[in-house]
C-alpha cells in the first residue's frame, strides 16, 4: 500500500511538472518603425497585457525597427510561421489584394475622422476579410496619421515636383500618383530612406509627421509640405494557420488585448500628429509649408485621375463608399 502511495505521489509530480513547465506559445510581433511611434506603442502595450492576462500561456516578443523583418518579407515569412503577427502599412498588401489600395487614392479622404468612419463602417470591416483566401486574417485597423510631403526644395505646386525622384512603398497607386505630377517613384524599404535622403540620392519622401519625426527625416529634409494628401495606416495580421489552431479562449483574449491597444495606439498617433509637428516646426532643421487654397487644389487636379486608374481593381462601389466618409 505503502509503494502504491509513492508510485502515485511520483506520477502526480511529474504530471505536475510537466504541466508546469509546458512552454508559453510564442507570439513574435515584427514592425519597421520605432518604439515611440503608435505602431511601437501599440505593439508593447499589447504586449504587456497579454503578460499580464495570459502569464504562462502566450509571451509577445516585439522586434521594432526592421530588427527581424522588413516590410518586403514580412508576410511571407508569417505564411512560413517564422513570424506570427505585424501591422504593415496598408500600402503594402497588393500583392495578395488590390482592394485594401483604396487608403492610397490621393486626396480620398479629407481627415483622420473620415479614414476612421470607412474603417468602421461594413465595406471598411468587409475588407479585413480580403486576405482570407491567401491564408491571412486582418485583426484591426491602426492609426498613423495623414501624409506630408518633404523634399530638398520647396514643394508648393505639382510643377515643383517634376523630375524629382521620391521614394515610396511598394504600391502601385503611390507610383502613379507622383508620375501624375512628373515625378520619378521609387520603391524602397522603409528602414533605407534616412540614408537615401541623406546621401541624396532621392529628392524627397512622404510620410506621416510621426514616422518623419521618428526616423529624421526633417534631419535631412529642409523643406515639408504640409499636404494631407493621403493616409497612412496599418493592417494587424496574423496567418489563419496561427490564429484558427489557438484554443478558443486564448484567441478571444488575445483579440481583446489586441483591440485595447489599438485603441490606445490610436490615441497616441492622434496626439503625435500634432506634437511631432510641432517638434518639426519648432527643430530649426525643416521648414512647414502651408499651401494656399489655390496650391491645394493644383495638387487635387493633378492627383486625383489616378482613382480612374485603379477603379477597375479597386471597384468603383468601395471607392464611392470610402468618399461618403468625408460627409
Ligand atoms: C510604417 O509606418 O510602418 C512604415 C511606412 C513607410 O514604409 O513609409
């Protein structure tokens, strides 16, 4: 009876170890942008709730700055389940949707308060669905902010812009948009446009005010236009193969956790586009320029033929849809 006991007592401490020291599922978040961002501050915030709530079960890891993944690999390497959640720009999708191009129509929506009514309304939630079918689920829209221009000189009208080389991400849509101006686009990493502006082999970028601060851009850019001329915001994704095999739960806790710091990613990209601006302004290195109503509407008629392009990707409806936002 005696040995019976301690047989027991021996199977009950190893099935108690064993369960104790099961592994947390790990959850590595890759983004290019720096930790004092909104995407940063999204990031570690949803990092620390989940350690909070899920101790034991999942731990985030969050590798900023292009430390583990730039943009260009970033969601090929999540279908390889070498990374398992990030939040690319939506510029950076078309290769597995051309609809998610409707947020690089230029002038498309004229503020935040109008990108955040798309984003919520039914077309704007049916579009997190738009990558289901290349293994990809869209977990919530994030904030940055509107674009500005910068460059080397003085950008106040399209003709300023002609022959200049700028450097965009990787979608279509942008490249048109500066050829519609005569200007030269070019696709580049995000984690290389400090040293293209830099060296000068690029005349100028556009970026939200919180990414040219960050990155510093304004360093090295003399002249920022304060343009508003598109928007910027991200996409948090996870792959289906990920996300579907979590018990339910967990999946319910992490989305809750994700949700709460979107929102407060969201604040503070609210808050930047302000302060950053201001610190810009302020820095003595860049000067904003304000474009007259006049100035504004060349860059309007310029730009906006571009949506006639991407219509037939897009569809005509979602980009109808997203306009009504403005009202
Ligand atoms: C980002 O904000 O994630 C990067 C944007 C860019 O590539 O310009």
């Amino acid at each position: 009876m005696r040995l019976l006991t301690t047989a027991v007592a021996a199977l009950a401490l190893t099935v108690g170890a064993q369960v104790a020291t099961a592994a947390p599922i790990e959850l590595k978040f890759s983004h290019v942008v720096a930790e004092n961002t909104p995407k940063g501050q999204m990031a570690n915030k949803f990092r620390d709730l989940v350690a909070e709530r899920l101790a034991g079960k999942v731990e985030v890891k969050v590798f900023p700055s292009s430390q583990l993944f730039g943009d260009g690999k970033v969601l090929q390497a999540m279908l390889l389940g070498d990374v398992q959640m990030a939040a690319p720009s939506l510029s950076k999708f078309q290769k597995y949707t051309k609809k998610l191009q409707v947020f690089d129509l230029p002038f498309l929506f004229k503020d935040m308060a109008a990108v955040e009514r798309f984003q919520n309304s039914s077309s704007g939630q049916k579009l997190l669905k738009s990558l289901e079918k290349k293994g990809l689920v869209g977990l919530g829209y994030l904030h940055n902010g509107m674009k500005q221009l910068s460059a080397n000189d003085p950008l106040r009208v399209p003709a300023d812009a002609k022959s200049k080389k700028f450097r965009i991400m990787t979608s279509d849509v942008l490249q048109a948009q500066f050829e519609a101006v005569d200007a030269v686009p070019l696709k580049k990493p995000f984690s290389e446009v400090f040293t293209l502006l830099q060296t000068k082999a690029i005349d100028g970028q556009e970026n939200t005010w919180s990414n040219i601060y960050s990155k510093k851009f304004f360093e090295v850019q003399p002249y920022i236009t304060e343009s508003n001329h598109g928007v910027l915001d991200y996409l948090v994704v996870t792959s289906a193969e990920f996300w579907l095999t979590l018990d339910d739960d967990v999946r319910t806790e992490l989305k809750k956790a994700l949700d709460e710091a979107i929102a407060h990613g969201n604040k503070i990209a609210a808050e930047k586009a302000d302060s950053d601006k201001a610190a810009i302004a302020n820095s003595g290195r860049s000067e904003v320029l304000t474009l007259s109503d006049a100035e504004r509407q060349q860059w309007v008629d310029a730009m906006k033929p571009v949506w006639k392009q991407f219509e037939d990707q897009v569809g005509a409806d979602l980009i109808k849809a997203a306009e009504a936002s403005n009202k």
